[in-house]
C-alpha cells in the first residue's frame, strides 16, 4: 500500500469533515430531525386525538342509547297510565250510571207509589161519594120498601167489607 | 410481462457479472502500461538497456497501487497514452508553501524525474514527494518508508485521489441532504422523493442507534454526528466500489483517514465524558493498591476502543479491495481468458457483497460511535 504523506490526509479529513460536519448539522440535520419530529407529533396529536374523538363518539352512542331506553320506558309508562285511567274511567261511569239508574228508579217507585196512594185516595172518596149518593138513591127507594131497605144496605155493607 | 421481466432480470445479471471484466480489467491493463510507458523514458534518460517491454506481471504491486493514495486520478490509457486527471500538489518545503500540478512528474514514481520547483529540486518515489538530493542518500527500505522520512522530504498537502475523492463525497452529501432538508419547507405531508428515501435512513439511525445507546435524554445532541460519520463513511465506501473515474478511490480503506475519524470520536467521547465515566477510569472501584494495575488498564481501555474502530473500517475496505483485486489478477496470473468468467462471477459476488459490508462497516462504525458515548455519558450505578 502507497502510504503517501500522512498528513496530506489527516490534515484534509479533519478540515473537510468538521467543515462537512458543521455545514450539515446548520443546514441539513437540524431542518431535518426538526421536520421529522414535527411530523411524528402531529401524527401522534392526529392519533390520539382520533382516539379521543372515537371515545366521545362512543359516549355519545351510548348516551343516545341510554335516551332511547328513557324514552321507550316512559312511553310504556305513559301508556299503561293511559289504559288504566281508561280503565278507571270506565268502571267510574259504569257505577256512576248504575247509581244513577237506582236512584232514578228509587224516584220513580216512590213517584208511582205516591200517584198510587193520590189515586186510591181519589178513587176512595170517589167510591164513597157514589157509594153516598147510592145510598142516597137507595134510601130514598129502600125507605119506601123495608125490607128490601134492609136488604140492600146488608149487601151493600157486605160488598164494602170485601174492600 | 412475466417473461419480459424475467428476460430483463436475466440480461442485467449477465451484463453486471460482464462487467467486472471490463471495469477491473482495464486498469489492470492500464497500469501494465503505465509501467511500461514509466519505463521507457527512465531508460533513455539513463542510457539503461535490457528493460523489456513487456514486465512481468505483479499481483503484490497492482494491488498496492490501487488500494493506495495517489497524487493524479488515473483515468485510462488511449492509444497507449494515459488519459489522468492531474490533482495539485501542495507541499510545505524549506522555502515556504509551493503548489504546482502533478502533472509536472510526468507519472515517475521511480524517483528518476526531478522536478524543479522554484529552484528546489524535488522527486516523487512510491507517491512520496522527496527533496532530490536527500533522496539519493536514502537506502532502498528508507525510500519504501519513505512517508516517515520527515526529514528528507517536504510536508505535503496535495489534494490527492483520497482527498479529492473526500471533497466530492461530502459535496455530495451536503446537496442531497440541503435537497432533504429543503423539500420539507415545501412538502409538510409524508416524505416524497429522495427525502422518502433518506428519511428511514436518517429515523434508523436514530431509532436504532442513537436512542437504544445513548438513551432518551441525551442522544439529540449527538444526533448530527451519528448521522454525519454514518453517511460519510457509507458514501466513501460506496465510492470506493464503483470502479471508474471520478470514484474508485480507497478513502475508508486508507488507516489515515479511518484515524482521524476514530480520534474525533474518541474527542467527542471524551469531552462529552460525565463525572463517573473519569472516576471510573482515575479511581476504579478496587482497593488502593490495585491502582497502578488498574489506571492503566483503564487508559488503555480508552484508547483502545476508538483504536478498534480505526482498524476495523481500515481492515474490512482495504480486505474486499484486496479480494477484488486479486480474484481479477487472477487473470493476469494464469495468463488466459478462460479464467475470466470464473474471475467475472467471483467478483459479482464480492462487489455484491461489499456493498452490504460499505453499508455495515458504516453502521458498525456509528454504534460503537454511539455506544462509546452512551458508556460516556450515563448515570450509571457503580458496578
């Protein structure tokens, strides 16, 4: 191996490297790893913001879920409430409308029974008004006969005894 | 479509296993040549008879050629003339600064041709420049030693293969990652284009380097280095495997080179050190007499981790070139085509191969970088 002058070489390595060294940190690694790193933390900012925002979205359904479940029971409750004031309701104007009936009925049997009583009353002082004025009649016959007087007066009693 | 694809598939790995033939063998060639043409010169000017045309082939001397440092970028020989591309050369000589081409050695490396610079004779033997007249009282193993030889040459800062090769990598580099960083004030969405492609490589070494080794907190700071020492050694050892002009260098492969990249780590290291990483080396926790075994050992366990990195990148470039290289030399040595497909596909495989250890050797080197930081750096509890 030609081993020219050593120093040519040494002396050229170190100027040139540390000049290549110093040039290249200024202008190539500095901008490089900068730009790298800036890129790896805005992927790593993308990832986790991603993350965050499929955790939210993943609260978000569940919460839509959990209101959905509300919403489903409430109207279930709604509508057992519904059917059984319906219900209610029925049974309330069923009694209603029996009480009513009674009552009703109750007014007219006491109505019917207090015409009735009105007319017996009537019919009474009626039948004893003609019964008076046949006996009038029949007195005035009868006085002039006795015996049949006598006659009609017991048939007559015995008639008003039936009554 | 299946065939088509498959057909095309076919025809790519047929034409990258041809490849290597042509790529590697032409320099192979082209130094035969160059030799040649070295030696034709030398041999009028000293009047010297009986140096054959055609040398003998060496394996040894190709391969040390190519995996070492050089003062001009050797493209290709045309019509038995080299094409280069002449780098300058700069020395600090006796009499100050001088900066002139190397085309000026008219590819002497024999130490025959003597340049004259501003009235200082100078000559350039196994791509060491010498002062002429100290030159010719060195002895033969002095001269092959010659990088050591302070006092007979001048001190020599030419941008070289290596170094020119360095220069354009980090050009490279710093415009690819400027385009990265700049596609980002315009793109704010997911990466496009080379920034697509960079970017894993860039998260990787953080993630994967970085963070495990240094921990959370700390390791930003030490980000740019980690990914400046990455992508510069992996762009050099990449260069050095493609096999023509303006690449082909062996920069990773050069112990100089992987040195002062060790010795910055072991600075960064160092000066990044906490509290408990010195007390552990000054005042290990063992008895008080154990102490002049122990600091020692621990310095030597300082130094030795960034020396292990030194070698190691050194070791792992330099030993897939030499493999490369002496699979095509093969060739050459056997003196016959017949050997080339065999040569060809030999070094399909090793270039494929390199590749993945270019890659490795880089990555291995920042983690042990990171590694030796993280060490540096925790809080750890004593042990």
């Amino acid at each position: 191996m030609n081993l020219t002058a050593p120093e040519s070489l040494i002396f050229w390595t170190s100027i040139i490297f540390i000049v290549f060294f110093i040039l290249l940190r200024k202008f190539a690694w500095k901008p490089i790893l900068g730009a790298v790193k800036g890129r790896e933390d805005s992927i790593n900012d993308a990832l986790s913001s991603a993350e965050t925002a499929r955790r939210e979205m993943q609260n978000l359904t569940a919460e839509n879920e959990r209101i959905l479940q509300e919403a489903r029971l409430e109207r279930d409750s709604l509508l057992k409430e519904a059917r059984e004031m319906r219900e209610k309701m029925i049974a309330d104007s069923k009694a209603d409308a029996q009480a009513e009936g009674a009552r009703m009925i109750e007014q007219a049997k006491t109505a019917i029974l207090a015409e009735k009583n009105a007319a017996m009353a009537e019919l009474k002082s009626q039948v004893s008004s003609l019964s008076l004025s046949i006996a009038e009649k029949v007195l005035k016959d009868e006085l002039s006969n006795k015996e049949a007087q006598t006659k009609l007066i017991e048939n007559m009693l015995g008639d008003v005894k039936l009554n | 479509m299946v065939i088509s694809k498959k057909s095309l598939q076919f025809l790519l790995v047929t034409f990258l296993s041809c490849m290597p033939l042509v790529t590697f063998a032409n320099p192979t060639a082209d130094s035969l040549q160059n030799h040649t043409e070295n030696a034709a010169p030398v041999a009028e000017a000293h009047g010297e008879t009986g140096h054959s045309a055609e040398k003998e082939f060496n394996a040894t001397e190709l391969i040390n050629d190519h995996i070492g440092d050089s003062h001009e970028f050797h493209i290709a020989d045309y019509d038995g003339h080299p094409i280069t591309f002449y780098l300058p050369v700069i020395l600090w000589t006796n009499n100050g600064l001088e900066i002139f081409s190397s085309e000026q050695f008219h590819h002497d490396n024999e130490g025959h041709h003597v340049v004259d610079v501003n009235g200082q004779k100078l000559v350039r033997f196994n791509e060491v420049i010498f002062y002429a007249d100290k030159f010719e009282t060195l002895t033969e193993d002095e001269r092959k030693n010659g990088a050591f030889a302070f006092d007979a040459r001048p001190l020599d800062f030419s941008i070289t293969k290596n170094v020119f090769s360095m220069l354009m990598s980090a050009l490279i580099l710093f415009f690819l990652f400027l385009a990265v960083a700049r596609s980002y004030n315009k793109n704010k969405l997911a990466p496009k284009g080379i920034a697509g492609f960079l970017e894993p490589l860039v998260i990787f070494v953080r993630d994967e380097i970085a963070i495990p080794n240094i921990g959370t907190k700390k390791y930003a700071k030490y980000m740019p280095y980690l990914l400046t020492i990455f992508f510069f050694i992996w762009i050099n050892n990449l260069i050095g495997l493609i096999p023509f002009f303006p690449f082909s260098s062996n920069l990773t492969g050069n112990i100089f080179f992987t040195f002062v990249l060790a010795f910055i780590t072991f600075l960064v290291t160092s000066l990044s050190a906490n509290k408990e990483y010195w007390k552990h080396i000054f005042m290990p926790p063992v008895p008080k007499a154990l102490y002049p075994i122990m600091i020692p050992v621990e310095i030597i366990g300082m130094l030795t981790k960034p020396f292990a990195l030194m070698i190691r990148l050194f070791a792992n470039i330099t030993a897939g070139h030499i493999i490369i290289l002496s699979l095509v030399s093969l060739i050459f040595i056997f003196k016959t085509v017949a050997v080339a497909p065999i040569s060809g596909a030999f070094v399909l495989f090793m270039s494929v191969l390199e590749m993945l250890v270019a890659a490795l050797q880089a990555y291995v080197f920042t983690l042990l970088t990171a590694l030796f930081i993280g060490q540096a750096v925790a809080e750890h509890d004593h042990h």
